[in-house]
C-alpha cells in the first residue's frame, strides 16, 4: 500500500457544488487523471509530474488540523482518485481524526468511476463521463449522481446512469451546466424544470471567485 501520494494542493474552503453545497470541507486533490475530458478545468491535475508525494501521515495531519477548525468533512477529489488505492489514506484519516474528535471526520470522494473503489468512504458524489462509463459498483453504491452537461446527449446520458442506480443506491441527482457552456445552462434548466427528481448545481465557488 502506498505511504505517499502526489498532491495537487489541499486547503480548507466551502463545498461548492452538489448535495453539500456551501458547507465547510477540507479539500484534497490529488494527481493523476487519465479520463481526458476535453472541457476539464483542471487538466494541470492529470500528470503526476510537477506535483510533490506527499506522506500519508502528513496529509492526514492537515485533515485532522482542519476537523478541529470546523471542516465538516473531507472531500477527496483530483484528478481521478481513484487512480490510487485510497485504503491507506482513508484508515489514516479516520484514525487521526477519532483521536482529535470524538468521531472520525466523514470522507467524501469525488470519481468518475472509472477504477475499482477503495478506502471505504462515507459519501461518493460520481460525475461520470460519456466517453469513459463508470463502473457498475460505484454506480450502485453512490450517494450522489452528477452529470456535467454540455449538450443534449449529455441528459440522455444522465437518464440512462441514474436508471441503472437507482434499481440500487437511489442517489440523489444532480445536473451541472458546464462552465462557460451556454448551451448546457439552457438544456439544465429546462430539464430540471419538467423533470422534478432532477436538482440543478452550480459551481457557486467559481462564480464568487474561491477556491
Ligand atoms: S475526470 Fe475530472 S479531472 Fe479527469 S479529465 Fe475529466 S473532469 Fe478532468
């Protein structure tokens, strides 16, 4: 199991999107992403190169420092996550954090679902893509579904992903208009309005200009 892994950067901010929009979480980001989505806005993320590995224990550290200054829980994001074994970091998390609180801090996990699930977290928000589907397990196993959209097959694509979860997990589900698509924020909108088991979520962390 890995004792280090590359970090793209980890800071304390709100949530900024989905189900725990606007709550505070302690962010890690990690590299590595071989999914290519053209439109990806952090594609500074997907080389592990540039980006230092950083000790388990340090970054569990930095997690455990936040629990105790508010973070409501953690969010584990890339990149792709998934890309590394997420065991170890997990354990090492919810172990410092039972010792700096009295529960262990809640870990979420932002995927794609390309690779097999691993670390066991609380709350796994999948954002599939079209041109890489996810995996059956986490589709049955998420408790968020959020679908980037750009275009129209991109809500035939959401449609099909959530059928086949909620015979499962009944995920709560999320549509998100691209960044900057004008195209997507139509096609969202109208979407949502006739289709109520549908909630829209924006990048509001992006439109106040946070992290
Ligand atoms: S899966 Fe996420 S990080 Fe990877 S290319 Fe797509 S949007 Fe970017």
């Amino acid at each position: 199991m890995a004792s280090t892994l590359p970090v793209v950067e980890k800071f304390h901010s709100l949530q900024g999107e989905g189900a725990h929009v606007g709550r505070s979480a302690f962010f890690i980001r990690l590299a590595s992403c071989k999914v290519g989505c053209s439109w990806c806005d952090t594609k500074n993320s997907w080389s592990t190169n540039n980006h230092p590995k950083e000790s388990i224990d340090n970054i569990s550290q930095a997690v455990a420092n936040a629990y105790t200054k508010g973070a409501a829980f953690v969010v584990i994001t890339g990149g792709e996550p998934l890309h590394h074994n997420l065991d170890t970091l997990c354990n090492a998390i919810r172990n410092i954090t039972t010792r700096a609180n009295t529960q262990p801090i809640p870990i979420h996990l932002e995927t794609s679902g390309v690779d097999p699930l691993s670390g066991r977290p609380n709350w796994i928000t999948l954002s599939p893509k079209r041109h890489a589907p996810p995996r059956k397990e986490i589709i049955n196993t998420c408790q968020e579904l959020k679908v980037i959209v750009h275009n129209q097959e991109d809500l035939l694509f959401a449609e099909d992903i959530a059928k086949h979860a909620n015979k499962s997990s009944q995920p709560l589900l999320f549509l998100q208009p691209g960044w900057n698509a004008k195209e997507g924020e139509k096609l969202t909108l109208e979407y949502v309005k006739t289709h109520p088991q549908w909630r829209l979520s924006l990048q509001t962390h992006k439109w106040l200009g946070v992290l």
